[in-house]
C-alpha cells in the first residue's frame, strides 16, 4: 500500500527499530487499538502504527481527518502525539524547532490570504513570532525552543539524536553545540562512560578554556624558534606563558591581540573556547596571507575536519603532528593537564624544511601541497 506522510507529522520522531518492533508485536498480538488519522489522503497522525502494520502484511485502520483548515490538522498532529508520547521539556523543544518553520509557513499563508486594508493595525495573536507559536504549542519557553535550534544548527548528529532520545537536556546540549564536533563527540563518549551530560560539558569547556593555568612546553616553543629563527609576538598570551616563550611583543586577555600587530614571526597557541578560537586563528591566516606575518607556529587541536583548522591549513606550508598528546605545564613548570583529544603544529612562511628539522623529534611532519 502507497501513502505519503503529511509534513506536519514530520515533526515528532520515529520510533526506533527496536520500539518499532515492539509495537508491530502488540498490534500482531491485540490488534490495531487506535486508527491512523489522514489529511488529504497523508498519513497525519499514525505513522509509526502504518510501519509496523506494513511490516506485518495486514491492512491498517485508517480514518480521514474532521480538520478543515491546515491550522486544524497541525493542532490536531500535535494534540495526538503530545497526548500519547511522554516527552521531556527538552524532547519537546526540540519538537518545536521543527514546528517553527511550519507555524511560519501557516502564518504567512494567512496575511496572503487577506486584503491588505482588513488588516487591523495590532493583530497581537497573529503577529507573535513563530517561535512563541511552537513553544506554546508543546508548552516549553521560547528559550528552550532557541537553545533547541542551536542544537539543530551547529550539534553533531549525534548531539541531537542524544536530546530527541531523551538523555540530554537541551540547555546543557546548546552549551555542547559551541564546541567543536570532535569536543562534542567527545562529550558523548564521557557520557556513554557514565558522566552526567552538565558535567561531561563542563569539564571540557574546563580543559579547553584557554586559562592562564594551562601553558605549552618549552620543547615546542625552542623548535617554532628555531624553525622560524625566532618569536617576535605571542598575541594569546600572558605574563607567565611568556617567561617561557620570551617575545618581545605579547598580548594577554586584557590588552586583546585581536586588535593589534603581531609582528613578523608569530607563535599562537589560541585560547581553547569558542569563539576566541576561530578568531585568533583566522585572524593569524588573514595576517598570513596579506603579508603582515612572514612565518608562524600555530599549536591547535588536530580536529582537520573543522573549519578553523581547514582555514589555516589552505595556507600553511607544513603540519607537525606530536607523538602522543601534549602534557601542558602548570605555573610551576610541572606537567598538569592533559587534553582530551591531540594537537597539531601548522607551519607558515618560506622555509618547511626548517620547519622540519626543528619539529621532527616531536612528531611526524607532513608538507602541504598548495
């Protein structure tokens, strides 16, 4: 049997293979209790009930919908499977960033429909945002349907699967989805270890926060001096890290790089939160590329699917990848902390076979093609 699904029932997930099958056994065992609701000849309400009557070869009860109006079936959508599911406030609000567009869509559709001069002035109803419509629909705040769209936009796929699943609250995943994919993936492991989602976020953010407390070895800042012939600026610096790194030129929180010379030879090791991240280091390939900057050693994470290090590495002569991960120092000097994924060199500037000599007893390097 051939039915297409009404859109507006796109809204509530699927169940499972294994939920679904669950349900394919009550039905083959009890019967099909409840119909399947159709609007316009499309399943509405009912789709998980049509799977597993598909999958169990039987003929499925379906009954046409009372709703007149497309404002009538989406109320009627949400109703149903509001009424049946017992979803989290997160779970509903990530329901409710994909009613958002449809509230938009029904909305728009409603001022076409009506003359321009029988618009009243203040239509307070009509007017209120889409997203205060799908929040209200599934009864969760405007803010949690926000921090559900950040989700949506810049979470893994397994982040948001992990919310519509139930095992992570929206607010903590909205945290989690300013990272970087590989930080975010690696947050989800922690969790599948037996963290709790707030503080498997927090203690990243904690380890890649950029604090003063976190400082790289001198074994790394002696081979970028010796690969470029010497460091005149650290522009992501601060008084202590620079006892060790020695330029002349640095800037710390307080004074912000961002806005001032670097200087021709530049070490960086950017601050570890987003998005001072993204933009020390497209900062530094921007400097690079007009010729403000001659050489630079950049010490990152080695995440090259994300788009700070693809930015950087469209410029870069050559990358160093350290053998096993960086043990950074304390103010001491003593090692302290260990990062939760490697890191990776990139070399700017005219001489990579410099570069190499200088970097080769710490890791492999590899040259960039242009």
């Amino acid at each position: 049997m051939s039915i297409l699904f009404h859109r507006f029932a796109s809204a509530f997930p699927l169940l499972d293979s294994e939920q679904l099958g669950t349900l394919a056994d009550d039905i083959r065992e009890h019967g099909q209790r409840e119909p399947i609701r159709t609007y316009g000849g499309e399943v509405l309400d009912g789709r998980n009930r049509f799977l597993a009557c598909e999958a169990l070869g039987v003929d499925p009860w379906m009954v046409e919908s009372d709703a007149q109006t497309d404002e009538a079936a989406l109320a009627e959508s949400i109703s149903c499977n509001l009424h049946r599911r017992h979803l989290t406030t997160s779970q509903r609000a990530m329901v409710g960033v994909m009613l958002e567009p449809m509230f938009a869509e029904l909305a728009k559709a409603r001022q076409v429909r009506k003359p321009a001069d029988s618009v009243p002035a203040e239509m307070p109803e009509q007017n209120r945002e889409a997203r205060e419509d799908a929040a209200e629909a599934v009864n969760v705040s405007p803010r949690s349907i926000q921090n559900a769209k950040r989700v949506t936009e810049h979470g893994t796929p397994e982040l948001q699967a992990a919310v519509v699943a139930g095992g992570f609250p929206v607010t903590t995943a909205a945290d989690a989805a300013r990272l970087e994919p590989d930080e975010q993936r690696e947050i989800l492991a922690a969790v599948d270890a037996g963290a709790k989602p707030a503080a498997a976020v927090k203690a990243h953010v904690a380890h890649n926060s950029g604090n003063n407390e976190w400082y790289t070895p001198p074994k790394f800042i002696e081979a970028a001096r010796v690969a470029m012939g010497g460091i005149d600026c650290d522009p992501a610096s601060s008084e202590i890290a620079n006892q060790t790194v020695r330029a002349p030129t640095f800037y710390t929180a307080e004074t912000n790089g961002l806005d001032r010379e670097w200087g021709r030879r530049v070490w960086l090791n950017p601050p570890y939160s987003m998005p001072l991240l993204r933009d020390f280091c497209e900062s530094m390939a921007r400097r690079f590329v007009a010729g403000e900057i001659e050489a630079a050693c950049v010490l990152v994470n080695n995440a090259t699917e994300t788009r700070v290090f693809q930015t950087m590495l469209v410029e870069a002569a050559a990358v160093c990848f350290p053998k096993g991960r960086i043990k950074y120092h304390d103010a001491t000097g003593k090692p302290a902390k260990t990062p939760l994924q490697g890191q990776a060199v990139l070399y700017f500037g005219p001489d990579k076979a410099k570069f190499s000599d200088a970097f080769r007893e710490i890791g492999a390097v590899l040259y960039v093609v242009p």
